[in-house]
C-alpha cells in the first residue's frame, strides 16, 4: 500500500494580522497535484486540521472542498482524518458518517459503550485503491485529553492505555495478522521543537510529553502536533509530517512537505520526503540578532519593489528586530514609509535592548519615591535601560511635559 501522510494544516490560521487563504489554498491545489502523481493507497491527516476549535465558514469549506476534490482525483482513495488539540472534537466528528461514504473516516471524539472507550471504533481494516480485502490496519486516534482516559494516568499512560487495549481487540479479530500503521497527536519525547516560540502549545514543564515506543505495535506511526519534520529517535518508526506553513518566526527554516510511505504484508517498506514549497516566505531584517535603526532603514533600501498589477499574494512576510539604544519615537512611522513601495508584508517589529550589564536594582521605599523627582526618575529608568545618560533633546521633551502638567489646573 502506497500511504500519504500530513498533518497540521492549520486552515484558517491568522499570520500576525494577514489571513493564509491564498496560503492554504496553494498548499491544497499542490497536494491534489501530488496525489494526483502518486495515486496513493491512503491519505492521513494527523490532526489540527483547522487552527481553532471554532473555524471560519471559508476553512471549512476549504477542508470538504478538498475532501470531494481528493477522492475524485483519486478513485478509491482511503483518507484517515484525526482531530488535533486546535480541533473541536465533536466539530470535526460532526460529518463523519456523511463522509464515511466517501471511504474518509474521520476519529474526533472518543466513542463509549457501558464498559468504557469502544476501541473497536478506532481500528480501521483499509485495503488497496482497487482492492476488496483489508491488507493493513490502521489505530486512528484523535488527540486524548485527560477526560478521554481513566483518572490519575498521565498522558502517556493514557495513551498507552488506549494502543494496548487497541491491541488487544485486534488480536482476536480475522485481521490480527496484517500489518499495523496508527495516526496520534501527541508530543514525542526526543522531537526537536523550537524553545523560542512553541506554536504547537505544548505544556509548560513537558508534563505532555510521551515516549513514542507506545506506538511500538505500528510498523509505522502518522504523528501531529509537533510543527518540524522528523523522525522521532527510538525504536518505533514514529514520525512527524510537519505543518504545511510556517506557524511563527522561529520556524523560518523548517521544510516543509508530505511523507510517501510504502508498505505490503511484511511491514514498512519505505520512506519518501515530497517537498513543498509554501507560497510565502519568511523574512527577518537583520537575519541574526538585532540592528540598528540606520541598519534596518538601509536594507529596507534592498527589499524589491512593488510592480504593477501584482496582488500581493506572494509577498514575504517581514519580521524586524531593532536594536533600541535609545528611544526611536518615530522608527515606526519610518519604517512605514520606507516599506510603502516594498514588496513585503510587515509583521512585528522586535525591540532589544543593549545589554549594558544591567542588574536588579533595590526597589526604593515609599517615601524615597516621594522624594524623587519626575525628572530624576526619568533619568535612573533611561540609564537602567540603555546604559547612558538621557541625551538633552529628550530631557527637554521631558521637561516642558513635565512643566505643562504641574501647570495645567486640574478640573
């Protein structure tokens, strides 16, 4: 069986103010024209389908436009859809037996019988395009929350809890002989994740954090959740497809693409990395550290130009990080105006400070602030944060506000 695995598309997803249809879009139309290539057995997507539990009606078409788009490209395509932690549960369920007639089988929520969890429910028997007898299995889960699994587990346990008992249904059924594939969400121990900006929300402390070998039993395991590429290390073949799109700065250099995975009746045969190309890029102006203003104004000069009849829609996205040494009241609107003719889109502007070996000072009593000026006090934050005294110019700003207020009556 030839296998497509994507996960963490994010639809609907909002870049620091610019929406990603076109994003999106791009993306879906390069993956009708990959299985379209590959004419694959069966498609995963391994969760956070959307970016919010509550997604905007243009997203969700997005999704069922390219649901019907795949399976026509594809006859007899299999796809397997998982709901991730951006998901809601009960939302992405919602059409599943609507969609189960178009051989798409989506696991959002868990399923409950009188004895517990029916995990019968996420085993699914899928066989070739053309094919009338099941030659693999797959364990479909969503992504389990603490109220999915018996109470006092961690997460680990719980997933665990789940694939054993998984197993052990499959092992007195007629397909306990095939091959195992599973599809989870979770955050593997051992993935590299960016410790800048987690975008994946993962727990603080690492309380969420599992040891892929639960999915031992799967010669394969369609991981989502977390955003960059990757084989997890550890005996099991358990492995990340990545987001479709870079979900923040820190993740400027991630690949981004699908896995092409094959496997027959002796198990995982091989891997293949299909590499997508997304439709913007992202930009950092300096690209290490910070700069100055004069810095940052001189590259924006490189930026290319606007042209004629261009909409826009493959601007790059533009991160800058200034390196304050003193305020810049108008770098902003100066940045604005050398921007106006740039073919970018500007995202944030990241301020630092020079580190000018500045320690935690005592905080002063009550009556030594009354005591302290407006002006003095002016003067120790200024030095505090950059280092030197406040430059005149800005003194007589302070000054003549200072002067304006103690003169202004109060009404």
């Amino acid at each position: 069986m030839k296998i497509l695995h994507t996960a963490d598309w994010h639809l609907g997803n909002n870049f620091h103010g610019h929406d990603r249809i076109e994003e999106h879009r791009h993306f879906l139309n390069w993956l009708i024209d990959v299985l379209r290539k590959e004419m694959p057995d069966l498609l995963i997507i391994a969760g956070d389908v959307y970016d919010t539990p509550n997604p905007a009606a243009t997203a969700e078409q997005m999704l069922f436009d390219f649901l019907l788009q795949a399976t026509e490209t594809v006859p007899g395509l299999q796809i397997v859809l998982t709901a991730g932690n951006h998901d809601s549960a009960g939302r992405i369920e919602a059409p599943a037996e609507l969609l189960k007639r178009h051989n798409i089988y989506v696991r959002g929520t868990i399923r409950r019988t009188e004895k517990g969890p029916d995990f019968d429910y996420y085993l699914l028997p899928l066989s070739r395009r053309n094919g009338h007898e099941a030659e693999v299995v797959c364990i479909a889960l969503p992504y389990l929350r603490s109220c999915d699994y018996p109470p006092g587990m961690s997460t680990e346990e719980g997933i665990r809890f789940y694939y054993e008992n998984c197993m052990r249904r499959l092992r007195k059924s007629p397909f306990k002989a095939l091959p195992v594939i599973s599809v989870a969400h979770f955050y593997a121990a051992g993935a590299a994740v960016c410790q800048s900006e987690h975008s994946e929300r993962l727990v603080v402390g690492g309380q969420d954090c599992v040891d892929a070998e639960v999915t031992a039993c799967a010669c394969y395991t369609a991981l989502g959740h977390i955003h960059k590429a990757q084989r997890v290390a550890g005996k099991a073949e358990a492995h990340y497809a990545g987001s479709v799109l870079p979900m923040s700065f820190a993740e400027k250099h991630y690949e981004h693409g699908v896995q092409c995975v094959e496997i027959d009746a002796n198990g995982l045969q091989s891997i293949e990395r299909i590499p997508y190309q997304p439709l913007r890029s992202l930009l950092t102006i300096p690209e290490h550290g910070a700069a100055t203003p004069a810095q940052v104004l001189k590259a924006i000069e490189s930026l290319p130009q606007r042209r004629k009849n261009d909409d826009g829609t493959q601007w790059p996205y533009l991160e800058i990080r200034v390196l304050e040494e003193q305020p810049e009241p108008s770098f902003v609107n100066d940045v604005n105006n050398a921007l106006a003719e740039r073919a970018v889109r500007l995202c944030r502007i990241v301020r630092e400070l020079p580190d000018n070996g500045r320690h935690t000072e005592e905080h002063p009593s009550v009556q030594q602030l009354h005591a302290i000026s407006p002006r003095e006090m002016a003067d120790r934050v200024f030095q505090r944060l950059y280092g030197t005294p406040m430059p005149e110019p800005l003194a007589q700003r302070f000054q003549k506000a200072e002067t304006e207020a103690v003169e202004t009556p109060e009404e």
